[in-house]
C-alpha cells in the first residue's frame, strides 16, 4: 500500500509540473537576424533536412532562435527546439556528446558564460536544413 501511494504522488507531482511548464513561444525574428539570415543565403537554395553534420563546421549565431552552421559551401540552418536563450548575449554552446564528431538532431547543448560558468539553460537540436548554391 506504501509503495502505491508513493506511486500515485509521484505521479500526480508529475501531471502538475507537465501541467505547468511550457515552451516559450516562438518569437517572430529580429529584424536583424531576419536580415543576416537572407544575406547569407541569398543565391542559395534548401535541400532536405538532414540530422547530422559535421561538428568541425563553423558556427555562427543570428539569435536565440537560429545557428548557421558552414561546412564546405554548404550553409546548414539550425533551428534549436524552444531556442537557446542567452546564446545572442554572448554564452557560449557546450555540447554533452563528445563520443562522437557529428553535431545531430535531438543533440542536447549547455548554454554557459564561460567566463562565470553559470548557465542559463539547455537546447536541444532539431533537423539541420542545408542550402546550396545551384550548380
């Protein structure tokens, strides 16, 4: 009887915490990142998601809300589930997988000021959407 009670308030702790948590909403994009983003792929067309890349490609941030990633003249667009916010304040992305050198969907990434090493959450990768230069 303890054991199925323990049960049930952990589970209805957990229904309230589901409950309650969201996901921010996605905000429309900085005009200047909006800006960014169409310069550095003007002339540029998408292909089909992909969910990994290389993790030696070349990372550069417009927002809280998208990475380029560059790798070979290909630009790759990613898009963090729920963002990665303080990541356009200067923190900076730590990956937790290290046993492998490819940066993937559903790879989950500390946003740190490596400076104090506080922390101002995680985010978590979607699929990478590559834009090429027609041939």
């Amino acid at each position: 009887m303890k054991l199925r009670t323990t049960t049930l308030v952990a589970a209805g702790a957990a229904a309230m915490l589901a409950g309650t948590s969201s996901v921010p909403a996605k905000p429309n994009a900085h005009p200047e990142a909006a800006q960014k983003l169409a310069n550095a792929l003007a002339g540029r067309t998408p292909d089909a998601p992909t969910r990994c890349i290389s993790d030696r490609a070349r990372m550069q941030v417009l927002d809280d809300w998208t990475i380029l990633y560059r790798d070979r003249g290909t630009i790759y667009v990613q898009k963090p589930r729920g963002g990665c916010h303080g990541l356009s304040n200067g923190m900076s992305l730590i990956r937790n997988q290290f046993v492998t050198t490819r940066l993937c969907t559903g790879d989950i990434n500390r946003v740190v000021d490596v400076r104090t090493g506080f922390g101002t959450g995680a985010c978590v990768f979607d699929k990478f959407v590559p834009y090429r230069k027609p041939s």
